[in-house]
C-alpha cells in the first residue's frame, strides 16, 4: 500500500495519475461508474444472514412499494422482476441481517409496513460464487478489474 | 481483531467512496481525525483481517451496454454442487447461491448481449440434474446499494 495508490495504479497503465483519476471522475459524475469503494464482507461485519424476499404486489402498486422498501436501510436491493412458472412474485429485494430471525422479522414488518400479505423468504444456505463482474469499456480498455485494488 | 469506533467510522466511509484524490489517505485521515499513516495502516489491516474484500469501481451494468439477470433452477440435491460447479466456470455466472425453494439454486448472470444470456441459460438447463430453470429479468430498479455498518 501506497500514500499515492492512483499514481501507482496509473504506471501500470502508462497514464499519468491526474489523467486516471479525471477519467474515474467523468464516470462517476456521468453515472457509468457507480461507485469507487470498499466491498465489505457482511458476514464478518455480523450480517449472517442474507435473505432474498420475493413479493406479490398488485401491479398498480409496484412503483409505490418499490420506492416504499427502496427507502429501508436494511434493504440493499429492490427490483422489479418479471414473473415465471412457480415464481409469480413481481418484486424482489435482499435483505442482510445478523439472524434468520432478523430477517423474517424484518420481512413481516416491511410486509405490514406496506400492506402487502403475499411474500417467501428464500434463505441462502450456500454460497456457490460471489464475484465482481467484468465489463469492457465501451471506449477504453480499462475495465473494471483494472481499476482495482490499492494493496 | 475487533473493530474501534474509527474503523467503523472508516468502513462506512470507505463504503461510501474512496476518495478520487492524490492523496486519498490524507482526504481519510483529515476526516476522521487521524495522520494518514494512521489511515493506510488501518485500511490495510480491515483489508488483511477481509473485511473489506476489495477497492474498486463498481460500474452501472446498463450504461456499460451489457446485459444481466437471474436465473432460478430447480436442481436435483445430490446434483446441486457439481451443477453449481459447472455454471461457475462462466465468467458471466456473478453470483451463485443455493437457497431453500422449490428452485434451489439462484445465480446471476451478466453478459455482452441478451442472446449470450439466454444462451448461457439453455445451456444451464440441459445440464445432468437440473430440473427447471427460469429467467427472472429486471424491470425496474429501486435500489442497488449496500452499505454496511459493523454490528457485533
């Protein structure tokens, strides 16, 4: 680890520092770049358990609702999915917490919260993979994986 | 190791944005009251003991022209570890957990184009023990997001 992590980074790619961090600049303030930070892992964090809650909202309501869990800081995704055989819910969200418990409490309060009766919590009890994804840039070569890593 | 009220205070910043500046441990440092030597050793400590997983950009799947979604398979039990272990051999597999449904076995993809996605995702289902499989695009985002405080 470096005091200057960017000019590091930047030799490597033959640019000068004040160039990269410009360009992770423009894309974070044009939105192509989300975010540069930390992945932290919640389970050394004490989030033990990550559940996936599915709901059955009436169409008319999927906006309200979706903005409505969006807002819970307990829930760190909220998407509306399109339906399938067996799977007819129409909005998911995850929900991180330090039990099971924690988590079918959480999903029975939101579920009262917004009045919406119809929801699974579906417990991972494995997890198989949890990876970065890789892109190529559209214009330059850098992908994400090279934007990585101070250490 | 256990966490102080400045480790906390540096992972939900570190969370938040690292800082696009020369000197981001200085930028760390000034803001919660410690040398920047003091925030590298730190941030080097959270990242060795893995708390922190990684310092990277995370890019707006869309904007970047790809396509993504998730995928819920019903596999037979005994298959479920070698089915999981197939899909994981494609970069584009993300995400991949068994979880206690009916479909048990829930991955996301993230691929160039849909017909990647939707190539990947026969190929999945004609894999030995796989039952069924379903793609569950996205329609709309609310949220994607997840800051974490530490809770002990």
């Amino acid at each position: 680890m470096t005091e200057r992590p960017f000019a590091a980074l930047a030799a490597t790619y033959g640019v000068g520092e004040e160039e990269l961090l410009e360009t992770l600049r423009q894309w974070l303030h044009s939105g192509v770049m989300r975010r540069y930070g930390a992945l932290v892992s919640h389970r050394k964090l004490g989030y033990e358990c990550n559940a996936m809650v599915v709901w059955q909202v009436p169409p008319e309501r999927i906006a309200e609702v979706g903005r409505l869990f969006a807002a819970d800081p307990e829930v760190t995704h909220c998407y509306q999915r399109r339906p399938a055989p067996g799977l007819p819910h129409n909005l998911y969200i995850m929900i991180h917490a330090h039990s099971e418990d924690d988590c079918r409490r959480k999903a029975e309060n939101l579920s009262r919260v917004a009045g919406v009766a119809a929801y699974e919590l579906l417990i991972s009890t494995r997890e198989f993979k949890k990876d970065s994804p890789r892109y190529a840039a559209p214009r330059t070569r850098e992908d994400e994986q090279g934007a990585d890593e101070h250490a | 190791m256990t966490l102080d009220f400045t480790d906390e205070a540096l992972l939900l910043r570190l969370q938040a944005g690292f800082p696009l500046h020369p000197r981001p441990f200085r930028m760390l440092g000034d803001a919660l009251g410690i040398s920047e030597q003091e925030a590298m050793r730190r941030v080097q400590r959270l990242k060795s003991e893995g708390y922190i997983r990684a310092i990277r950009a995370s890019f707006d799947v869309q904007r970047m022209g790809a396509a993504s979604t998730l995928v819920a398979a019903c596999v037979e039990p005994a298959r479920i570890e070698a089915v999981a272990h197939e899909l994981n051999q494609h970069p584009e597999v993300t995400h991949n957990y068994e979880r206690r449904h009916h479909y048990n076995l829930w991955f996301t993809i993230i691929a160039d184009s849909r017909e990647r996605i939707a190539e990947l995702v026969e190929q999945a289902r004609r894999l030995p023990g796989v039952i069924e499989a379903v793609e569950l695009p996205v329609l709309q985002r609310f949220k994607i997001a997840a800051v974490f405080d530490a809770k002990r």
